[in-house]
C-alpha cells in the first residue's frame, strides 16, 4: 500500500485484467515491463443463457434513411428487429385548421405544401372538391393542363424515390442522376406555374394561367431526353446483383395485409392488385387516355421498385397524349363570380396582374374594381355541404374531405394522405429482419413527412 500526495491509497500488487476468472487475462514479466496476453471469455459464462439480450435503439427523426423526420423506434436482438415502432408529428404544421382561417382560393397556398414532392397532386385533390361543392364544369384546356402537370410531378416524384432510396442502399449513382432527371421537370414546372415547388398553379375553376410560349416545346423535348435516361436505370440496377440482394424478398407484405392496412399506390399494385383511381374511379377524363396499371406479384421491395419504374413509362405516354389533345380555349371557369383573375403577366416586380387587367378595373370600370376587391379579399361563397374527392397521386390515394356551411372560407379540410397511412405497414415490414433491410423497407414506402404530418 501507497498513499500518494492527495491523500489516495493505493494497492500496487492490484491487477485490473485479473479482475474476474472469466476475463482473466495471462501475464509474464519482460524487460520492458509486465506484458498481458487478453483473451475473451464465452458470453453465457458471464450473462445467464435465459437473460433478454434486446436492446432499443432510435432511428431518427435526423437521420439521412428515413425520409425526414421520422422516428423509428427499433427493439433489436443482435442485428434483428424484434419490434418496429413508428414516431411522427415532427413536422407538423396544422395545414388543415389553417384553412379554416382562409378563403377557398387561399386555401391552394396551404394544401401545396403538404406532401412537398407532388404539391400539383394537392392542389387538384382540393380543387376537385371545391368545384363538386360548387357543381362547376372546368374548361377542357385547364383539365388537360392538369392531367399534363400531374404526370410530370408523378415522374419528378418517382426520381426523387428512386434518388433518395438508391442513396440509401449505396448505389450513388442512381442519386445523383435521379436529381438529374428531377432537374429537367422542375425546370419545365418553374416555366408553367412561376416555381418549383408549392405552386399554387391549380385553382377553383382552373388554372392560373395558361402554358407559357415554349411551354409544349419544352416537354416535347423532355420526352425525347428521359426514354433514354430510364433504360440507362434498368442497365446500371435492374441486372445489378447487389441491387437485387437488397431488395429481393425484403419488406415482404402481400396483399391481405396491404388490404388490412388500407395501404394504397405502388405498394398495393406491387402485391398483384391493379388498383389505380385513375382507371377504377376515373376523374379529369382519365378515362379517355391510353395507359396500363403496371402490376407484380413479388410484394417486396423488387415489386415496388419494379412498379415505380415502369409507373414513369406510363406518364410518359400520358403526357404524349395531353400534348396532342391540347385545344385552344380559356384555362378558367368562365363565371367572375368564383374565377378569380387570370389575366397575370411578368412585370418588373415579378407576376401579377396584367398591366391591361390593373387599367381596365381602375379606369374604365368602377363596378369591375368592386368586384376584383370583393372577390380577392372575401373570395366567393360555396353552397353548404361535404364532398370527398380522391386521386391517385404517386404514393397511393390521396383524399380529400371537404366540408362548407355556405360562407367564404372551409368550415373543414381533412386529408387522406397516402403516406400516412402506408407508413403503417413499416412495423409488419421489418420485424423480423435484419436492420440494414429496415433501411430498405421505409425506402420501398417513400413516406414524405410534409404529407405524413400536416
């Protein structure tokens, strides 16, 4: 025994690695000192065999794999996820009871922002419940503009997916031309609607405003670009063995639990059910247009990467057709009334309405001014009532529930946001695997936050 200068005690002939029989360690003199040789023990010698090895573990909400800000709580034993939590509300921004503090037309600015990666999807859920409130018919260029858009966001969507889930699993190069491609629709977007993402372009009675000159030359040219680009995807992963390794037999769920859950889009369609609003419960005369529901019957990962990717092939010719039957003829309801003005132009301060538009209403036309004031700061009314509207946007069915008691602003806005409600199947998805096909499982989701949380 020592003491030393603090008053500590010592015990020199004391051995740390000699602590415990189970974790001895040898030693043996040297002349540069005492030398030990450590050797590890069995683990049932020192924990009981029937002790819970189980340990939990946070996966986000920052993490770069789970899409945003989504928490999954993981209970693990080894590398094996024994149970499956999922923790939301991290982006949460109370869209739905900001409506009600809005009229109807402002209510386009909110519901873009939602799921944040297909925003033209929102804003023509809502429309479509808000004209079917009002028993309105839109002019067929505005629908076909519509229909147009959608397509192209669904693409722009499906590359972000394909990006985001190809970073995940370490195939970069699926990442950085995903964005690539993504690039080339918001541009042609940015174009349209004035920018690219949350555009407020759709609008009860239409559309904002009408395509732009070059507009229809430029998507002619992105459909010569991207046939192209997606075969170059099926070179780089569809025969790639490490991408079928991650994918092949992982998140397995079939189709009695997609129907259980209420899971929707791709996921569904991946398990052998050719469900798509778009051909079942048809609306912007999707009926009239020429395109298959890809299907597969593998109801894993595979089959949802399988389903997404030729899911693009179909807007590609969806868009073809749009292209074709684009008539001339106004893009907003004809009736002042609801219409809110679309007579927009590019000024020195950016788009507002046009010069000719400001000149007419505040010389020529006392009662026109009256009108534009009235209608832009109370907006129109809309007889009392409930509708639900669904659309198919790129994650499944996206529905919306809306509700008037006759005055200027929604007395209720509730959304059925496909994303929310497939991340259920995340639980079932997981358990049971490893925690690397964890990462693989929410990819094959592609759950967006935005949307999820509201």
């Amino acid at each position: 025994m020592t003491t030393t200068s603090d008053g500590t005690v010592t015990d020199e002939s004391f051995d740390p690695y000699a602590a415990s029989e189970a974790a001895a360690a040898t030693a043996r003199e040297t002349t540069e000192g005492r030398v030990y040789t450590v050797t590890g023990g069995d683990w049932d010698s020192i924990v009981p065999g029937d002790e819970d090895e189980r340990i939990v573990v946070n996966m986000g909400p920052q993490h770069p794999s789970t899409h945003g800000v989504l928490r999954l709580v993981l209970e693990l034993e080894g590398e094996t996820v024994k149970q499956a939590r999922t923790v939301i509300g991290y982006l949460h921004t109370g869209i739905e009871k900001n409506l009600e503090y809005r009229n109807w037309t402002q209510g386009v600015t909110f519901v873009t922002r939602m799921d944040y990666l297909s925003p033209i999807f929102n804003e023509t859920a809502y429309c479509l419940g808000v004209e079917k409130l009002l028993g309105i018919e839109v002019p067929e260029r505005a629908t076909t503009i519509r229909v147009l858009l959608m397509e192209l966001n669904r693409i722009s969507s499906h590359f972000v997916w394909l990006a985001t889930g190809g970073m995940e699993l370490g195939a970069l190069t699926a990442m950085t031309n995903g964005f690539r491609e993504r690039e080339l629709i918001l541009d042609i977007l940015e174009m349209i609607t004035g920018l690219r993402m949350n555009h407020a372009y759709v609008r009860p009675g239409g559309v904002a405003q009408d395509l732009p000159p070059g507009a229809v030359e430029k998507i002619r040219e992105l459909l010569e670009i991207l046939p192209g680009r997606l075969r170059s995807y099926d070179d780089l992963l569809t025969g790639n063995t490490i991408w079928q390794k991650r994918l092949q037999g992982v998140a397995h769920l079939d189709l009695q639990g997609c129907l259980a859950l209420g899971v929707t889009g791709p996921i569904l369609r991946s398990a052998g059910l050719a469900w798509d609003l778009r051909k079942t419960e048809p609306y912007c005369g999707y009926e009239t247009y020429d395109f298959d529901v890809p299907t597969e019957t593998t109801a894993d990962a595979w089959g949802r990467y399988r389903v997404r990717m030729n899911e693009m092939w179909e807007s590609l010719k969806i868009v073809e057709q749009a292209l074709d039957r684009l008539t001339p003829g106004p893009v907003m309801i004809e009736d002042r009334k609801i219409g809110w003005p679309a007579q927009l132009a590019l000024g020195p301060d950016g788009l507002g309405n046009s010069l000719d538009h400001v000149k007419k209403i505040m010389g020529t036309s006392m009662e026109a001014l009256i009108h534009h004031f009235k209608l832009v700061t109370e907006g129109f009314r809309v007889p009392a009532g409930q509708v639900y509207v669904a659309i198919e946007n790129p994650r499944g069915e996206l529905g919306a529930h809306v509700v008037s008691d006759g005055g200027t602003r929604p007395y209720r806005v509730h959304v059925r946001d496909p994303g929310f409600v497939n991340l259920q199947a995340a639980s079932p998805m997981c358990e049971g695997s490893l925690i690397a096909d964890a990462i693989a499982a929410v990819a094959s989701i592609d759950p967006v936050m935005g949307g999820v949380d509201r």
